[in-house]
C-alpha cells in the first residue's frame, strides 16, 4: 500500500514539473518570437469592430 502511494505522488510530481517546463517553455518562446506582434494585432482587429474592413 506505501509502495503504491509513493508511486502516485512521484507520478503526480513527474505530471506538475512537466506542467511547468512546458509552459515554461511556451512564454519563451512566444516572448522571444516575432510572432507575437502579429498575434497580438489579429486578436486585437477582431474584438475591435472599427478594424473591420467591410
């Protein structure tokens, strides 16, 4: 019964740090990319109705 709720915590540890080094990870990148600047006028152009162009 230990053995088995040792395994489940290291599991659920193993689950949390892969959690964090993937987004970790992911604002890296999105910090250190050009993408970032057109990502932000897209979401921007659609929540605003005046940058429509039709």
């Amino acid at each position: 019964m230990l053995a088995a709720f040792k395994e489940s915590i290291v599991m659920f540890v193993t689950v949390l740090l892969t959690c964090f080094a993937c987004l970790a990870y992911c604002a890296q990148r999105l910090e250190s990319s050009e993408y970032t600047g057109t990502l932000l006028v897209y979401f921007g152009a659609a929540h605003d109705p005046t940058d429509r162009l039709i």
